[in-house]
C-alpha cells in the first residue's frame, strides 16, 4: 500500500482552474454560498444553509476552532527597505498559549521577505499602545537557524520594552492578517472578520479551517435543533498548507507539521458515536485522523510523551494494516475504538483535560479513513496536497465533483464555495 501511494504522480491531480473562477472576496452572506451534495456517487447542489437537512439525525460534527492570528510583520530599515517577518511557529515559549502572554521578549520561526536587504544588525519598529510609546525589535538569530529542520525559515527573537504588553496585543496592533497568496490582492479591514470562522477561540493559525467560513449562528442553531451533535477541536494550520506539490512523486513532498488539541469530551463523544465523525474542513479530517496513530502509538508504548505521539508523513502506509485498514501490532488488531481509548486512559492517568500534539500526516490514495464519515470541505487548488485528501475520500471520483463545481459556477478556494461529500 505504502509505495503505491508515494509513487503517485501529481501531475495527475491537475485540472484547468481559471483566474475569474477564484473567489477574491467573500459573499456578503456567509450561508449564502452555494453547496455542492456528492453523496454515494451522485452530485447536486443546493444553498449552504440547508447543510443541516442533509445530514444524519444524531451525527458528531466535529470544527476546528482555530483562529488566525495578524501573523505579517513589517519593518522598514532606515536604508528604506521592507522587510516582512511572517511568523510561523512559536519557539520560546512552544506553547501557542503561553506565546501570546509572554511580555519582553519571545521567539519564532518565520518566514522573511526581502531577507536579502537584510545583511545584519537588529530591526526597529516604533509604535503607541495603551498611550505609551513602544519599540519592538527583531533580530535574526543565526546560530538558531542553522538547526531548524530544512533551513528555509529563520529563527527570529523579538524584544519590546514595555513589561504591561503582551505579545498579543502587539501583533493586534501592527500585525497584518495573512490572507491566502493566490487571492492577489493586500488584506482589507474586511478580511480581519470574513476571514474568521464565527467560532474561531483559540490563536495560533496563519490560514483559515476555511470550510468553516460558511457557517453562521443561524446554521449553528439549525444543527442543533435538528440533533446534531457539535464539538471542537484545535488544529493551528501552518503555512505549508498553501505549500505545493513540487516533486513529480508525491514521495518527494515534505508535510508541514501542524499542532492538535483535543478535550476529552471530544474522544469520550467519538466513542458514544460508534468513532464516526462529520468533519468541517480537511483541517479536521488530519487532526481527527490522525488520532487513531496516536492511539496506536500507546498501544505500543503506554508511557510515551506527548511529543512522542506526533504522527510522522508515512507512517499510516508504513505500519502493517488488514484489509479494513486497521493496524497490526504483534498480530493483534487496533481498533479505532480501543486506539481512542488508549488516548482517554493516557489522559486520565495524568490528570489531563486535552491531549497536545503534533501531526505531519499526509492523506491520500491508498489511505484508509478511521473516523470520517462525511466531509464538508471547500474546492482546492489543482496538484495539492488537499486534493489528494478529497480523492482518497471519495475513491478517486474527485473529478467528477470538480468537473460539476466548474460547470454550474462555483467559486473556488479559500472564499468560494463548499461542498458536502458522502462517499
């Protein structure tokens, strides 16, 4: 199983996207947008308000709660060049939560632009907040760098003189939030609230779970009234999520690693859903399954870390699995109910209320879904790594879907239009 499917060919995910079918700006009704229904290999399509009515009376929905932080930084450099630091994951302190509380100093990985212009010395912004004045200073911490896993991005140290501001309250005031690059366009005031999801909570994400836009307090309430069951999870989604396939194979593509945390609540109401889950979003999907590994790592080892449950690339083709998909370990079958199980019980011996990890999976062709059972999902980009997640979904019949969305004028990407897929 595992080299069929890193020997797929990317090329073969590519369809004609053209510019105009991309939604630049979002509809000025979140629940307006158009859904479209693929449910046992037939396509119709509706408004997404009436998402409710398509699904099973009792269901577990599961969202990702995330919310995207104002992760654009820029500094002007006395010669007059913009440097742009685009954080990407926080590094002292780790932990998201902690990171936006820090006062004085704070580190992170980051992307930077124009880091050519940027030879030496330290960059200096100047600002007022609260009716003090505050300079915040980054400075670009080589010896750090030169450890990071694959070079690319750049270990920044940031430091303001002012102990009564929080980091957060910083990137409030001078950071810019990053809409997705193939929008072409700079962020608008607009964006700061269109590019949430209405219950978006927890800071850390520098993209939207963007199936989630769609969804209003009027739909919400819908679910609710018609027996759906709701529930959240976090999954902060990195900027490797806009990362395309650049090798022929998709062996040769690095996934970025993306943070989780899951309550307890959560994996108890998994179980008293029989381990099925209606996933918003693909976010959702590589969090939720991704859970499965995770309890299969306890299975192995009961007293591992949780930093020793991170989920690598290829590990779900890698590991012996029978014909359902499910691991094998020393002959015995792990089922997805006992591998959550394995998770509540680890919790519960500690005392946690959440499970705090990190996956790196990479969903396609070839992997066998655990916990997902339908999946609301917006249309993604050709040759990405996102479309190999729908194809493996639906068993390859993607085209099929995206041949109808680009035929009946749906709007494409992060603020187009959604899907509801039922294999």
């Amino acid at each position: 199983m595992s080299e069929e499917t890193k020997h797929i060919s990317i090329s073969d995910y590519n369809y004609l996207l053209p510019d105009e079918r991309i939604a630049k700006f979002p509809l000025a009704k979140r629940d307006n947008s158009k859904l479209l229904l693929y449910k046992h290999g037939d396509v119709v399509e509706d408004i997404f308000y009436n998402l409710p009515k398509y699904l099973p009376k009792g269901g577990l929905m599961v969202f990702n709660n995330t919310k995207v932080i104002q992760a654009r930084i820029h500094f002007r450099k006395e010669t007059g060049a913009l440097i742009e630091v685009f954080l990407l994951e926080p590094t002292a302190p780790t932990d998201y939560e902690l990171m936006f509380q820090t006062t004085h100093t704070c580190s992170w990985l980051c992307m930077v632009g124009n880091l050519k212009k940027w030879k030496d010395g330290v960059l200096k912004r100047e600002f007022e907040i609260k009716g003090h004045k505050l300079t915040l200073i980054a400075s670009l911490n080589r010896d750090k760098t030169a450890n990071t896993p694959g070079g690319t991005n750049h270990w920044i140290d940031f430091s303001w003189d002012n102990a009564n501001v929080s980091f957060a309250e910083i990137l409030e005031m001078v950071g810019e939030l990053p809409i997705p690059p193939y929008l072409n366009r700079e962020t608008e005031e607009s964006d700061k609230e269109t590019y949430q999801t209405v219950y978006s909570k927890i800071k850390g994400s520098v993209a939207a779970p963007t199936a989630g836009l769609h969804f209003t307090p009027e739909v919400l309430q819908a679910l609710d009234a018609s027996g759906i069951v709701r529930d959240e999870l976090t999954l902060h989604v990195g900027a490797g999520t806009f990362k395309p396939v650049k090798s022929e194979e998709i062996e040769g593509h690095n996934m970025h690693t993306e943070y989780v945390v899951v309550h307890r609540h959560t994996l108890e109401n998994l179980l008293a859903h029989d381990c099925s889950a209606i996933a918003v979003g693909t976010t959702s999907v590589r969090t939720l399954e991704s859970l499965y590994y995770m309890g299969v790592h306890l299975a192995i080892n009961p007293d591992a870390t949780e930093a020793e449950l991170h989920v690598n690339q290829w590990e779900p083709y890698d590991l012996e699995h029978n014909e359902a998909g499910l691991v094998i370990i020393n002959g015995k079958v792990i089922t997805v109910a006992s591998a959550i199980e394995n998770i509540l019980n680890y919790l519960k011996k500690d005392n946690l209320q959440a499970l705090h990890s990190s996956t790196q999976i990479i969903i396609a062709p070839g992997f066998t879904y655990k916990i997902v059972k339908a999946l609301v999902t917006n249309f993604h980009q050709p040759q990405s790594t996102l479309l190999l997640l729908v194809s493996a979904f639906v068993k390859g019949d993607w085209r099929k879907i995206y041949d109808y969305a680009l035929s009946h004028d749906f709007r494409f990407l992060s603020y187009g239009d959604s899907s509801l897929l039922i294999p």
